[in-house]
C-alpha cells in the first residue's frame, strides 16, 4: 500500500496555525500520527486520554499539544472533561478512540463497554462541546468496515440476550457512521460538517484483544502504515474538497460507495449505516440513555 498517502502528506500546503483541534485516542495507534500531521501543520491539539501519563509520554516532543482526562465509557467524566474546556472555540473534533472484540464487559449501568466508549462517549462529548464548535468546523467519526458485521440492534442494543464481541463491535461501527450522518443534518446550519470513514486495515493496539481464533478463516488485508491509516482521517477534518459537503463515509481520501450487504469486505458502506430514518432514530435514542441533546 506504499501508493496511499500519509496524513503529513494531505496536509502538505494547509496551515492550520490558530485552529484548534481535538482528537480522541490520540495517543495510541492512527491517533498519534493524527495528532503529529496536525501539529506539524501549526494546530493547536487537545488529547484527552484515559491514562494521561502515558499520552504524555507517547506524546513527547509532539509541539502544541494539550492532554486533558477523559474516560469516554464514564458520562461523568465526559462531562467533566467537556467543562474543563468550556469557552474555547474548537474547529475540528475527530472521535477517533475505541475499542475492539473485547471481553463482555458491562459498566455499572449494565451498558455495554463498545457501545458506550465507541459511540456514546462520542456522542455526548460533541454534543457538550457544540456550541464551542466553530462555523466552517469539523466533526470526524472513525469507524471501519467493521460496520459491515452488524447494523443496530434495535430490540437489544445492550446485548441482554447473549454477548457477542464482534457483532458489539460492528453495532458501535455502525453507529459511528449513522452519528455523522444525523449530527452533519442538524449542524450544517451552525456551519459545522460531520463525517464518518473507514482508515483501512493497520496493525495497532486497537487490536489487542484478538486471539488466534479471530484469525481463521480471515482473509488477511494488505496492511497499511500508521502515517497512511491517519492519511483519511486527517483529510476528512481538512481538505477543500469537502467544503461544502457532509454526511458522507469516506476511505482512501475518498467518498466510500454503498455496497450490498453481505460479508464483510475491504471497502464500501453499507446502505444501513448512511439511512437518514435510522440516524435520526439513533440520535433520539442516544439523547435518550445520555440525557444530553444539544439540539433539543
């Protein structure tokens, strides 16, 4: 994949000097090539993490970074965190931190850790801080073809009837992607856009649950590099060639196409995860268990 761009390269003739942006995850995997093309770019970085210890240490000698405490999966520390930057004005949010095929693992409120760190810790962070974004801001969701392996469980989100850890993980993808395509609906008249993307397939922490047995019968990807895994990320947030656009799922540096459903492949998004009736009806439903909605 020596062909793909790096997320320096994207940026390679964007001066990003006196933006400000946010990145979730920022210092693990992609996140920490999104946070240094950024600043390398002149931005501004804020980096919440749930160990800031070690977010500083992975961070260092990266200019212009920021690390604040954030445990997506807690809603009170969501909204701690959130408070912590109250006033200042942020131009792009890019919800990028996650966690994959874990262990069933239920918080104290019997929610489902994937869903709740991958989408409901996102969904509450944007939610608090819109109003700080800025008028030509960006909203950038990663997801992945994951998405692929299920839609939304509507008659069992929680997983109350049997836990599986790869359709918990493709629920929250999917999620992720229907989150931009509601949130670019109703901010595009605040001037803020909203995407999703899939970064490709990178061998990262993200992956540090997977056992021998996840592996069979699993075509093995082409795997691309940490810069190149940041490259859509960091173009979905910046490039011209959206401006002006939103909602869209992207790969490649490019708007993905809708493909069948079926088995998970490489590529494209499902027509599932970009309905517009199912990303209104997971906006109402998150607003719901988070009890924030900054449109209400």
């Amino acid at each position: 994949m020596s062909d793909l761009p790096t997320a320096a390269e994207v940026l390679d003739g964007i001066d990003l000097t006196r933006r400000t942006a946010l990145v979730t995850g920022g210092y693990s995997g992609i996140g920490i090539e999104v946070v240094r093309a950024l600043a390398g770019a002149g931005a501004a970085v804020l980096v919440p993490a749930r160990r800031p210890d070690p977010a500083a240490e992975a961070l260092a000698g990266v200019d212009r970074v920021e690390i604040g405490a954030l445990d997506l999966a807690d809603q009170a520390s969501v909204a701690a965190y959130a408070a912590s930057l109250a006033g200042r004005p942020i131009d792009l949010l890019i919800g990028n931190a996650a966690v994959m095929a874990c262990p069933e693992t239920r918080l104290g409120n019997g929610w489902e850790l994937q869903l709740a760190t991958n989408h409901l810790g996102h969904f509450a962070l944007v939610n608090r801080l819109l109003p700080q974004l800025v008028p030509g801001g960006r909203v950038v969701s990663v997801s992945s073809t994951g998405h692929h392996l299920s839609d939304i469980r509507w008659d069992d989100p929680w997983f109350a009837t049997g836990y599986d850890k790869w359709l918990a993980y493709g629920q929250s993808k999917t999620a992720n992607v229907l989150f931009a395509v509601h949130l670019d609906a109703l901010a595009r008249e605040r001037g803020v856009r909203a995407f999703s993307l899939h970064p490709g397939a990178i061998i990262t922490p993200l992956g540090r649950h997977l056992q021998m047995a996840d592996l069979e019968d699993v075509e093995i990807p082409d795997f691309r590099s940490p810069e190149q895994g940041a490259a859509t990320a960091v173009w979905a947030a910046t490039s011209p060639d959206l401006v002006g656009r939103g909602g869209l799922y992207l790969e490649d540096c490019t708007v993905a196409e809708v493909v069948p459903d079926g088995p998970q492949t490489a590529y494209g998004v499902r027509g599932y995860a970009v309905d517009p009736d199912a990303a209104a009806r997971l906006w109402a439903w998150s607003a719901g268990v988070t009890g924030i909605d900054a449109f209400a």
